[in-house]
C-alpha cells in the first residue's frame, strides 16, 4: 500500500513539501477540476492550492458547489482563463480592465474535458473570458499533448496572475520543477522540451 505526505498530498516517496513557498495575492483564484484529474498523481492544481492556500478547487461532481459558483462570479470582476471565439488576450487587454478583475477562474482537465465543461455548465460562457497571446513556453514534460502552446494549470495560473498583479510566481514554478524532478514515472512518459 502506497503512504501519502499528509500535508501536500502526494506519495511519501515523491513528497515536495520541502519546495513549497507561499505565493501572495490580492486575487481570489478558483480552479474548476474535472473530477477525472483530482485523483491524477500530476495533477498541478494541488500544486496550486499548495503555493496559494486562499486558491480553491471546484471539483465539477460537486453539484453544490459548482451550483454556488455563479452566484461568486461577477461579469466586472471575474476572469475566466478559457480560450474560445469570444476571449479577449490578456495581455492586450486595457489595464483599467484588469484592474476590476479579482476572482480568476481556470478549468483543470483535457482541453476536451474543459469544452465539456464549458458546454456542461453554461453560465460559464457569460463571462469574461481571456487567453494568452504571447504566454511562455511551457515547461511542464511529465504529460502529453499534442498542441503545441499547452501549458498546466499551475503554468497558466502563474502567468495569468504575473498578468494581473506583476506579483512573483517563481514559487509555482519551482513546485512544478520539484514535481517533475521526484516524478518516478519513466522517461519514455516525458515530453520533450
């Protein structure tokens, strides 16, 4: 039987506690996960949550709370982290903008399960969404996709908030290199970066 570290959550044996440092920010970061990632050893949204303790995940079988939800997202001030038709680059959007901005939504899972999600939950298609027009290249190797601009969810929370606050986020980065250097999984599983 496989122990867990407690306090982050991961197998003992690849426990990154000690990697861990607090990010600080004004924005209320609220990550909608697939109920398929929560139980994915590389899921970088506990990541997330690790770095950022005011951050929480949505899980999208919680019928109660992603039913809350809406009624915490406001159209002036939520951001949600979703390419589509409609989204707007954050990083060309007007500063007075992203000013209003205080609640930072992501969703966490396959861009498949993200369309699902979306498609799932409709109210999410009226907010304000953002995409990365000149995000950085990601660095994240022990998952696969085939699109070629992807990044994690712990790599687009980053960027999103250093687009929003300018606030330091080397502390998400460091968690996901020390994820990824304790990861024992085998190398042909890597990504080439």
């Amino acid at each position: 039987m496989r122990l867990y570290c407690k306090k982050c959550g991961y197998p003992e044996a690849t426990c990154i506690c000690a990697h861990i440092s607090t990010v600080n920010t004004s924005l209320n970061i609220i990550i909608i996960q697939h109920e398929k990632e929560a139980y994915h050893a590389k899921n970088t949204a506990r990541l997330v949550s690790l770095c950022i303790p005011t951050s929480r995940i949505v899980l999208t079988n919680d019928a109660q709370a992603m039913g809350s939800l809406p009624n915490e997202c406001s159209l002036e001030h939520t951001a949600l982290m979703y390419p589509s038709d409609t989204s707007m680059p954050i990083e060309r959007t007007a500063p007075e903008r992203l000013k209003q901005l205080s609640t930072l939504l992501l969703i966490d899972g396959s861009w498949k399960q993200a369309f699902g999600i979306v498609k799932q939950h409709p109210w999410l298609a009226t907010l304000p969404t953002f995409h990365f027009s000149s995000a950085p290249t990601s660095n994240y190797a022990i998952r696969h996709t085939k699109l070629e601009h992807a990044l994690s969810t712990l790599e687009a929370t980053a960027y999103s908030i250093s687009c929003l606050e300018k606030t330091d986020v080397s502390a998400l980065h460091e968690a996901q290199c020390a994820l990824q250097k304790h990861w024992q999984g085998p190398k042909s599983h890597r990504r080439q970066i």
